[in-house]
C-alpha cells in the first residue's frame, strides 16, 4: 500500500491518499512469478535506482535500433533486445524494492510515472524515425497510449487503487506487441502502400488501427467511469 501526499499543508486542498497498486493484465500473473524470481537473484550492488537507470538505457538502445535500421534491417534485433532491457529496467526497479523490503513509496510513485514519460518518447521518436513508420503516426500513437496512462492516474485519485492496466492491457502487452509487429516487419518488410495519397505502410496502417482502437477503449473507460460516479 503505497500513501501519497500530493499537497502540502500550506494548499488549498489536503490529501492523504492511500493508493493500491492493480495490476489485471493478461500476462500479469506469470510476469509476477518471473520478476520476484528474478528479483531474489540480484546481486545486493543492483539497487531499484540503478534499474530505473537501465531501463532509460534500454530505450535509448530502441531509438537507436530503430534509427539505425535505416541502413541496415538487422538493427532492429537492437531495438528489440532494448525493448526487453526496457522492460526488466521498468518492472524490475519496484519488484526489487518490495522483495527487499526497501520501499519509498511516495518517491517510488514519482519517479516511476515521471521516468516512464522519457522512455516511451524515446521509443516513439525511434519508431517514427524507422523507415517503416512515419513519425507522426508514431507520436499519434503515444498520445493515444499517454491518454490511458493519464486516466489510470486520475483513476487512483478517485479510487485509491493505481491500475497497471487499462481492459487487460498494459505496458507488457504493449512491449509484446512492438516485438511482434518488429519480427514481422523484418521477415515480410513493409513496402509503401501505393493506394494511400501519403503513402503508409502497413505498419503504419496497423498502428493507426490500434491508435483509433485505444482512442474508443479511453472513451469508454472515460464515460463509463464517470456514469458511475453520478
């Protein structure tokens, strides 16, 4: 149970919010398990801090993969092994402090959410600067994925409970699809579709799909929650 004190005692408005973290993804069960087992073989000289650190490092690694996938197609091996380092960086820095008992829950939150931001506009700008996406259907989309992220925060202010996912899909599942859609580009490529005036690949056809799908998924979400709250 993590206790956050958004306001200080000079505000306007005081706070004292108990925030439950919920975690109902897809794969959150056996990411769980892998995690804590992961978490309990770490050396004491990895600290949660030096994780946040390795995951930012992990997308820089994704930019540059994707960047430099321009001159060569197998770069994009880089971007998924810096898609993974991305992945063990985010999950395991919180996992590592529960398994240690070590927690600082207010400066965990900040940093986490905060961090969070950097990394996914590293992912993004790379994504947008692959010769298989254009930028702005990159930057559409994590407009589109900040949307949720900011729902599920306001989400916790009114519930008390931060959800790690939105409909059963949250960052894993988001990493798992980059993979996927990475593999499939490299084994099929992605020509220009000529039938568009701006000339899209069917990347950036794909991701424009899950774009307009996570814009519905957030209106529902959004309209259902406050119907509730009436």
């Amino acid at each position: 149970m993590a206790r956050l004190h958004p306001h200080s005692n000079n505000s306007a408005m005081s706070s004292d919010l108990s925030v439950q973290r919920q975690n109902a993804s897809f794969v959150a069960g056996l990411e769980k398990g892998v995690l804590i087992a992961i978490a309990r073989r770490l050396p004491r000289s990895v600290t949660p801090d030096g994780l946040t650190a390795f995951g930012v490092l992990g997308a820089v690694i994704v930019l540059f993969g994707y960047a430099a996938s321009n001159w060569n197609v197998n770069y994009i091996w880089l971007a998924n092994i810096g898609i993974v380092i991305h992945w063990l960086g985010d999950s395991l820095d919180g996992t590592l402090a529960r398994v240690r008992q070590i927690e600082r829950p207010r400066f965990g939150f900040f940093i986490d959410q905060t961090v969070d931001v950097i990394g996914n506009l590293l992912i993004a700008v790379g994504l947008g600067l692959s010769p298989w996406v254009r930028l702005d259907v990159a930057l559409l989309m994590l407009a589109a994925y900040h949307m949720l992220a900011i729902y599920a925060l306001v989400y916790s202010l009114v519930e008390g409970k931060f959800r790690v996912d939105v409909a059963g899909l949250g960052p894993t599942e988001a990493r798992l699809g980059m993979i996927f859609l990475n593999l499939s580009v490299y084994i099929f490529g992605a020509p220009l579709l000529g039938w568009t005036e701006n000339y899209l690949t069917w990347y950036d056809v794909t991701l424009l799909g899950i774009f307009s799908a996570l814009i519905i998924l957030f209106l529902y979400e959004l309209f259902t929650k406050a119907a509730s709250l009436k």
